[in-house]
C-alpha cells in the first residue's frame, strides 16, 4: 500500500570477487551460532520498527537457543553502496533484504535460498510473488511482502463530470478524456522527469501492450518494439491532447501542488491510496484491475529477504528466514508497514478496510519487472527519451530506437 516514489536509480559496480567472508557463524570452540540481518525503514515508526524485531528475536531464540539473531536497522539512503563495501570488506550481514532489482545485481553474492526453506512454506507464496525473487530457476530471497499499483480513480471527479462508467482498457480512457476535459479534469497522471521510476509509470503500459523491457534471454533490449510504440504512443495522445497535467512530463513539484492531491484527477496507476487518502476521502478511492490493452497488468514491488554467500551461518540464517517469513510473523509486519501478504495461507490482512480488500484482490495481477542485473541503468538511459517524446522532441519511434541502442551498449 505505501508507496516511495522516485527512489535514486544510482548504479552499483558489483565483482564476482566480492564473495569474501561475512556475517556472524560459530563462535570458537562451540555450536553457538550468530545471524545477523540488515533491513531498511520498511516500517516508517522508528520505535515501531524496532520493537518489532526485538519481539522477534526474542520469539526466535526461545525455540533456537543456540542462535543469536542481531537485526540492524539501515536508512535507505545508499543502502546498495554500504552493501557493497561491507560485503568487500568482510564485514557483510548474514541475512538482508533486498527488492526484485537488486536481486539480479547482487545475484552472485547471494546464495539461493531453495533448500533452506521447507517445501510447503515455498508452496505457499503467491505465484506471481515466487516468480519475482525467481532467476535462473533459483530462488534469491524469501519474500516478506509485497503491493500493488493497480487503478486508482477519484469517485468525486466521476461524480463531478456527471460519469458513472470506470475505465477498463486504454480505449476507455481515451474516450472519456475529453469528457474530463470539458468539466474541467484530467484523465490521469503521468511523471515523466527522468528521476520518476519506469516501474510505476511507462512499464507498467509496456506490459499492458504485452511488450517487456528486455528479450526473454536478457542479451538486448525489447522496448523498442511494437508494443512499446505503441505504448509510448498511447502516452503521447493522452499528453498532446491537454488530458494530464503538463507541468509532471517536466518536473516533480510537491505532491500537494499536484491534480491528483487537488482532485482534478480522474484515474491514475502511479499513485496508491496512502497517498491521497487526505485529499480525496477514503470514501472516493475506487480500487480497480490495471489497464489493458492487451492484457491487464500493473506494478507491484516484493521485499524480500536473501543470504549471502559469505555467510558462515547458513543453516542458522536459514531458519531465521523461515520463521520471520511465516505467515504469522510476516502478516503483523505486513500491516505495520502498510502492505499485503505474500503468502497465499494468510487471507486477508485488511478485512475492516474496504479499500485494502479491493488492493488484496489485484495482487495477482501484479508483475515486479525484470530481475535483470542492468535494470537500473537501462532504466536511466530510456527514462529521458521517453520524455524527449512527449515534449515533442522526437517521435516515439525514435526516441525508443536511441534509447535502445544506449541500453544495447551497456549489456
């Protein structure tokens, strides 16, 4: 449900010489073993957060005695750069959790985590869910979590415009924007400044048109295909023809400044309900299935939790991650950060909430992306043609045939 928008896309230089020894392990001379795990503000109360994981460890090491968990908690602010030089320097955690992009960047320093969970709790995890932690048939991490960037509209500027049909397909929209238009709304949004995560913005159209970022054996970039012209095109109707708000293709303003937050905003996908709960009402927050075009698909993000190879305590990180990923335990951090459940076994973790039921129900619509080890800069290079397009600069053909011959260049 919560929603960090625009997080920096700074590039990591990763060696496969780094998988130098980390972590905690037996202490000399005993069976005692030590985990340590790294995790970020997933839970945005520090105090909260905290407790959350000293009840944990203390639960945990009641049934495992021999093993003492330390859990430490990091900013997100350069959170790739102090794993990387920790992992160098032998000093990197034992357990650590990562996001579906990261995954394929640290893939070489994380050891699979196939066999240190119990068949059943793997059974249990979404499909969708399973895919995205998923590379090269292994399993990089246990996931915790995980979200959903489905269509979100306004009631109020339905009801305003005088519309009681929601959209469904590109086509939809399109045909209600200029009703929007002339009562005085947009269709939607869009950020197109270069810092805007593709993720939760152009990719999630690139799929709808049934296209992807990267060929399906990752040497070379695919968004220069038909679908992603004619996605990209989409785009370009739906900003030439005055139905989004023009100042997002160029900038980022204070979210308070935005049409979204002052409700002249019919539908958008780059948006979740923690964020305009205050401005538009609970009550006017209608959940409803991604777009299509070709298929419905939208964004949403898995947290997860991987063991890196240095680790000299495997076995004992492996059961903590099996325990902190039980549904019981994951569900109670789940809803203390505001997110859904990646197990299948947990239900509904919302039941009260009408509009988190709603959110639950698309979770299996929902795709992470590429796991791709270039994701990020790929992304880097393609954000800023997309935005060459929609202000005219180039056509959507070329401004995704430059883009990919960039991303071609680093693969």
């Amino acid at each position: 449900m919560r929603l960090r928008r625009f997080a920096p896309v700074a590039a990591v230089a990763l060696a496969a010489g780094l998988l130098t020894a980390c972590g905690g392990g037996s202490e000399a001379g005993g069976d005692r073993q030590s985990v340590t795990m790294w995790i970020y503000p997933v839970v945005p109360d520090e105090a909260t957060h905290k407790g959350f994981w000293d009840k944990q460890v203390a639960a945990f090491k009641a049934d495992h005695p021999d093993v003492d968990v330390k859990v430490e908690i990091f900013p997100w602010a350069k959170r790739e750069e102090s794993l990387t030089a920790a992992i160098a320097g032998g000093k990197g955690p034992d357990v650590v959790y990562l996001i579906p992009d990261q995954l394929g960047k640290f893939q070489k320093m994380i050891e699979p985590v196939d066999d240190y969970l119990p068949a059943d709790a793997k059974a249990d995890y979404r499909e969708n869910v399973r895919t995205a932690v998923t590379l090269d048939g292994k399993m990089l991490g246990a996931p915790l979590l995980t979200s959903s960037n489905p269509l979100m509209c306004n009631a109020k500027v339905f009801a305003a415009a005088g519309l009681t049909e929601y959209p469904k397909t590109w086509a939809d929209l399109l045909a209600l924007a200029p009703k929007l238009k002339a009562k005085g709304f947009d269709a939607t949004n869009y950020y197109a400044d270069p810092s805007a995560t593709l993720n939760q913005s152009f990719y999630p159209l690139l799929w709808q048109a049934g296209g992807d970022v990267f060929t399906a054996d990752g040497t070379s970039v695919a968004f220069a295909g038909p679908e992603g012209v004619k996605a990209l095109t989409f785009l370009k109707q739906l900003v030439d023809g005055g139905y989004v708000q023009k100042d997002l293709i160029t900038s980022i303003p204070a979210f308070e400044q935005t049409n979204v937050a002052k409700n002249k905003v019919a539908c958008t996908w780059q948006h979740v309900p923690a964020d305009v709960e205050q401005f538009w009402g609970k009550e006017n927050i209608k959940i409803f299935p991604p777009l299509s075009d070709v298929k419905s698909v939208g964004y949403g993000t898995v947290g997860s939790l991987s063991i890196l190879k240095g680790s000299k305590a495997k076995k004992a990180a492996g059961e903590w991650i099996t325990f902190v990923t039980a549904p019981a335990v994951a569900s109670a951090y789940d809803v203390a950060g505001g997110y859904f459940s990646a197990k299948t076994s947990a239900g509904s973790l919302y039941p009260q909430d009408p509009v988190s039921t709603e959110m639950e129900k698309t979770l299996g619509s929902t795709t992470v992306g590429p796991l791709h080890e270039k994701s990020r800069e790929v992304m880097g290079v393609l954000a800023p043609e997309i935005q060459a397009a929609l202000i005219g600069k180039k056509t959507p053909e070329q401004a995704l045939a430059d883009a990919a011959k960039a991303a071609d260049a680093l693969l």
